[in-house]
C-alpha cells in the first residue's frame, strides 16, 4: 500500500486545484445562466454539462486535439512554458478542472435560481446595486447549493480516469492518480494493493456524498418549514 500514496496525494493536488479552477469559472458561469437572459444560453449549458454524459473517452479526444502540441493553444502554452499540456501534470490538471466543471456550474446555477426573487427586488427598491446584492444576499443565500456542487465537483476529479488518461497518460510518479494506480495494480497482479486503495476511494466517495447531505438537505428543510 506504500506505493499508492504517491498516486494518492497526486490524485487530491489535482483535485483541489482543479476544482480551485473549477470554482474561480462555474460561479460566475453559473451566475450568468441562472440570471442572465443573453442569446446563446442554452448553447453554453450545454456544452458546460456534456461532460457529464459524453463518454471519457470522447471528450479526452476533444481536448487532446484542442490542447495536444499541434494545436494553436498547446504551440502557445509550450512556447511560454517550455512545457507541452499534454501528458504532463499541466494535464492532470485540466482533466480534474473539466470533471468539476459540470457539477460546480449545476450546483451553483440550481442554487441562484432557488433564492427568493422578492429579496433581490426588495434590495433593489432600497438602492443596493448588482454587485451588492449579488455578495450581500445572493452568494450567502445560496451558498449551500454552491458548497454542495463544490463537494461533488471534487469527488468526480478525484476519481476521474478516461480523461486524465488520455490527457495526462499514466506516468508513475508524474501523472499518475490514483484511479490509474489501481488499473496498473491489478494488471500487475496485485490485487491486494488495488483493493486496499480501492477502498480507500469508495471510503472518500462515501464521505463526499454524507457532506453533499450535510450541506443541502438541512437548507430545504429549513425552507419547508417557512
């Protein structure tokens, strides 16, 4: 079990940075679409939440075209860097930031949407511009929603593996996670330490999902009881 800490640690680094990224796009995002009446919408919801259906496979091959070395943005990158995106831990990164993408934005823009309209407009009346109401009521009204689709964004980054495959490849030591650990481990043979960081994983998944509770149902039975 000693080996798999490495893939381990790596797994929670690039997950909480992804979703770091994730947060500092889909809030606003989330915002915008919840609030917004701007054309074009429905083209960007969709294309914030295919990942949750596209199969990993495909959207690994959307971003390795869209980001690999021959792309206009993957010349740019390594030109400033010196380090190509692809199949370095630059693409871990980008792997977990698009698998808590989709969650932060759905999380976040149900949460916008529940907030009672009559405190917007009453604040409105009394002079409170956008940005005030946005962080004085809206932010702090929803902030259960927002945290909740957070907590799940960070549990599919953590577990991610097609993407991050493809993306980032399977390089002990470098971009190797731990999901890709435990598909090394058992073609290795060694069951014992794919199944000990397998639990490992259902036992961090099942504790997301007890926080996800945590963090939303109180607010709705807060609200049905008003």
């Amino acid at each position: 079990m000693d080996q798999a800490w490495g893939p381990l640690i790596l797994s929670f680094q690039m997950a909480g940075m992804g979703l770091f990224l994730a947060m500092l796009l889909g809030v606003p995002l989330a915002l915008a679409l919840a609030l917004g009446r701007w054309r074009g919408r429905d083209v960007v919801e969709v294309i914030l939440t295919a990942p949750l259906v596209l199969p990993p496979t495909v959207l690994g091959y959307y971003v390795l075209v869209a980001l690999g070395r021959n792309s206009v943005i993957g010349r740019a990158w390594e030109n400033l860097t010196g380090s190509p995106i692809v199949f370095t831990p630059t693409g871990c990164l980008v792997a977990a930031t698009l698998a808590a993408l989709p969650f932060v934005v759905k999380g976040s823009r149900s949460a916008f949407e529940e907030v009672d309209q009559g405190l917007l407009a009453a604040a409105t009346t009394l002079g409170a511009g956008p940005w005030r109401r946005i962080f004085t009521i809206l932010i702090p009204l929803a902030r259960r929603g927002i945290a909740g689709g957070c907590i799940l964004g960070f549990a599919k980054a953590l577990g991610d593996f097609g993407v991050t495959l493809m993306v980032a490849g399977n390089i002990p030591g470098l971009t190797q996670t731990a999901p890709l650990a435990i598909y090394d481990f058992l073609l290795a043979g060694r069951d014992g330490q794919a199944a000990g960081l397998a639990l490992t994983l259902t036992a961090l998944a099942l504790f997301i999902l007890w926080l996800v509770n945590f963090y939303i149902k109180p607010q709705r039975r807060d609200e049905a009881s008003t």
